[in-house]
C-alpha cells in the first residue's frame, strides 16, 4: 500500500485529514508533493503546480521519488499534520521493518526543536493511530515519547536533540520545522547541519526516508544550502518543495496573511509566501567564538589588587532567566572571571541577593544593569550595601561593540556550553534606515550572552584608566546610593574597589 493509498481509505488516514463531509480537497495539492516524493504518478494537469514549487520539470522527476525531501512551505499549511501523517505511514505500512534483522529494533523519528512542537506532532500521531479502529490496534503501548506498535516499530518523538537514535535501525526520520534547530535552549544540537549528520548513518540499514518540513528562516544552515543546490534542479537528489502556506491550504483566509504583511513584511514574507528572511544574518559564527573560550576554565578566583567589573541581566524571574557576568583587564585583554545563570522560574530578590554575595566576594561596589526593572534592582542592590547603574548602551550597541573584541581575540571567555550556544544564535538584522539590531531569535534567550556583552563593554571602556575605576559621574553615583542606604563598608570604601 502507498501513502495516497492510505491517505483515502476510510480504515486508516482518511478520518484524520477529511473535512466534515469527509472530503479531502484541501489537502489535494499536499497529495501531489507526496507522490512526488515517493515516485507515484503524477497527472500531467499538476505539471505547473510541480513546476513552481519545485522548479523542476514533472518529466524528469525520477520514478523512484527521493530518499530525502526538504518541505519549506509557511505558517497555516498543514505540515505538522502531513508529518504526523507521513511518520505514521512509514510505521505501519511502509514495510520496512521486514528488513531488519531478528531482535533489532526499528524507529521513526520525530525529530522537534521545542517540547511544545513535539506535543503537537505527538499529538496528531496519536489522532491518527486511535481514529479507526484498525489501526487502534496496532498500538501495543503508548509512552510519553511515542507509540510501540505491534510489529515492533517504535514511533518516538525526539526534542532538540538526535542521542536517543543511537542504537536504533531509523525506518524513517521526520524532522519538523527543521529551520529553528540550534535558536532555542532547548535544543541540544548547534544547528540543523549538525542534526542531519548525526541522522544519516542510522538511516543506512533500511535505506530510510529523512523529511524535514519547516517554514523558512534565515539564510543559513543545512536548510538554505540544500534549497539553493536542489531547487530548480532537475538533476538533483533532494526534492525542494517550497511555496506559500495558501498553495498547499486554500482554506487559510488572505485576509490572514494580507494584515500579516501589513503589520511586518520580512516577518510575513517568510512565515506565509515560503521565503527565506534577508534581512538576517548570523551575528558571528561558532567557531570564531570558541575560538576565545578558555577550555576547562569555568570561573577565575579573585585577586587582590585586582580591579573587576561586573554587569547582571535581571528579570522579573516568571519566564526569563537573569544572568551575572564579573571580569578584569589586563593590557588590552577583557578577561572574564565569573559567570552564572539563574534560570527561570526564580525569585529576583533571591537572585539579586546571591549576586550581592558574589560582588562584595570580587570586593566591588556596584554592578551594571540593562534598564529593564532598573528601579526595582537598583533599590534591592541597594539594600546590600551595592550601586546599581544603568547601562550606557543599549542591547544591541553592547553586542557589536563586542563583536570586534572577539574577532581580535581581546577577550577571553570561560567554558561555558550555554554561553557559546547563546552567543551562536544571536541575529544581526537591518532594520528601516539602515540601523542594525542584535537579539536573540524567537524562542531563544540570551541573558547570560548580554551580561557577558555588557561586561566586556565597561572592563574595556573603563578598566584600562590609571588611577581611576571608572568615569567619576559613576564613581560619585555609586557614593550616592550606598551612603543613602547606611550601609556602606568603611574598609571598601576606603579600598576603592568598584565596578562599572
């Protein structure tokens, strides 16, 4: 039986994808990409639909279909609904498992960069499997991660991360929106290059499908390479399916995507017309930043004599994380001495309050903030004996104002996982007028990465200045608001040890 097959018949996929006067319809142009993908006829009618979402010609298509497809296709178009529908296939009905050996196991991986899209997917696979009674009973137990089905394939969804194909025979590898691997702390792979090499090989023994599905993002990654070589390529090994959401759902209303690219159009261009974003670059690549890293260092002990400074991210502490980063010159050099995350859900007084213990460790006096909740830390700071100053720069001027330090290598960062993959996925993007920003993609934080920038910014601004800590308007702010609070340290004080 082939996927179409499946799709129509009342016993299996059809309940699942059908309307409510059980038509299929709307999903007629994603019956088309399938049968493309899996070398089934294709009418001669749907020779420009192939022609625009491929770039190819349908003559040449080759009749034994592709052993990889890559579906970049936008928001609203069905393709969590079409994974889940071609996972299921390739466990139940594809066959392969009848060539595997005796005892060993065989595996579809769903393979999602958030746990919220794993739910999604696992969740239309579940719809699936209970929806007709035949296939109900081809369930032997449902886990958490997936389904066991009686002829010993497993389906199993995987989040942000490949580890857990080891050891299996993959009959197929599923990965969803394929595009956002490597943004979101979740996901335990550096980007999607780094994912489909660690796929490949458990797909050998069966000769297994990879299908990823994703609407488009950034111009980068395995993603983009592998649409800029194979779409529009009649020669070419992978088949590129790209187009608008609205090509392969009809019912999704224009006036959705029209108000979307009103409100934002390099936004709405790649999330409803299919079209990578270029108005976003990789701010600076992995490897230069694990160029500066120190391996094996994870924290520097303070000195006497030495001059630190220190920068923290606060957060209300309900979702985002709140970070602190303590550092030191020496001769042109930024040296970074202390770092430390304080993951969300916390209680900022709780955070605030360990960071104060840390500070007066490294003998400072005051710290700097970004603006966010400026008062309220300055006020909490305050409470313990410390300064709190606001930034002088925003975000992103403090991102590219550490760019260059790390592409000179004057900056020495500790070994710190979450640090490089923090720096690694922050986007440079033009904005109207030319300006440039740097953030964190969607999904994605960057608290720790910020502390460091902000840090680097006031050690190599101010670090370097003989006789002086800092400029003395921020000297003088310091004196300030410690001396309000009565409870400012005589011995530290005299000592003049403080940071910017």
């Amino acid at each position: 039986m082939n996927i179409i097959s499946a799709i129509t018949d009342k016993n299996l996929f059809r309940p699942f994808l059908a309307d409510g006067q059980d038509r299929l319809g709307s999903w007629q142009n994603w019956g088309v990409a399938l049968r493309t993908l899996y070398g089934l006829p294709v009418k001669s009618k749907y020779a420009d639909l192939v022609k625009q979402c491929t770039g190819r010609s349908l003559d040449k298509l080759p009749k034994k279909g592709f052993s990889t497809g890559l579906f970049l296709i936008g928001r609203r178009s069905g393709k969590s609904r079409i994974a889940a529908v071609v996972g299921t296939f390739e466990a139940c009905l594809s066959g392969k498992e009848k060539l595997l050996a005796k005892g060993e196991q065989g595996l579809v991986a769903v393979v999602a960069p958030t746990a919220k899209q794993g739910r999604i997917i696992k969740n239309y696979t579940g719809a699936i499997l209970h929806g007709t009674s035949l296939l109900r009973n081809e369930v032997r137990k449902e886990t958490r991660e997936g389904f066991l089905l009686s002829n010993g394939v497993q389906i199993e969804i995987l989040i942000g991360d490949w580890r857990s194909i080891r050891g299996y025979s993959v009959i197929a590898a599923i990965v969803d929106e394929i595009c956002f691997f490597g943004l979101s702390e979740e996901s335990r792979v550096k980007n999607d290059a780094e994912l489909i090499r660690a796929i490949r090989p458990s797909l050998a023994t069966v000769g297994g499908r990879l299908i990823a599905i994703s609407s488009p993002y950034a111009q980068k990654g395995w993603a983009y390479s592998t649409y800029k070589k194979h779409f529009g390529n009649d020669e070419g090994s992978v088949l590129v399916w790209n187009c608008p959401s609205r090509t392969m759902n009809p019912t999704l209303d224009q006036s959705i995507v029209d108000e979307a690219l009103a409100e934002d159009l390099q936004s709405a261009k790649s999330e409803y017309l299919g079209e990578f974003r270029d108005d976003i670059v990789v701010w600076l690549p992995r490897e230069a930043i694990e160029s500066v890293v120190k391996s094996g260092r994870v924290e520097l002990l303070p000195k006497r004599g030495v001059r630190y400074f220190a920068f923290c991210d606060v957060s209300g502490g309900r979702s985002d994380a709140a970070a602190l980063a303590i550092a030191h010159s020496e001769g042109d050099r930024v040296v970074l001495d202390f770092t430390k995350n304080y993951p969300a859900p916390h209680n900022p007084h709780e955070v605030i309050a360990s960071m104060s213990d840390v500070l007066h460790r490294f003998e400072i006096k005051g710290v700097t903030g970004d603006n966010f909740s400026a008062e309220f830390a300055a006020s909490t700071f305050r409470s313990k004996g410390l300064g709190y100053n606001k930034s002088p720069l925003p975000k992103s001027a403090l991102y590219l104002e550490l760019l260059p330090t790390i592409c000179s290598a004057r900056i020495e960062l500790l070994d710190s996982e979450l640090l490089v993959n923090q720096l690694a996925a922050l986007e440079r993007r033009t904005r109207s007028g030319g300006k440039d920003t740097v953030d964190h993609p969607p999904g994605g934080h960057d608290d720790l990465a910020n502390a460091i920038a902000g840090v680097n910014y006031i050690t190599g601004k101010r670090g370097r200045r003989r006789g002086v800590m800092f400029e003395p308007a921020i000297s003088n702010f310091y004196e300030r608001e410690i001396n309000a609070t009565g409870n400012g340290n005589s011995k530290d004080s005299r000592r003049g040890k403080c940071s910017g």
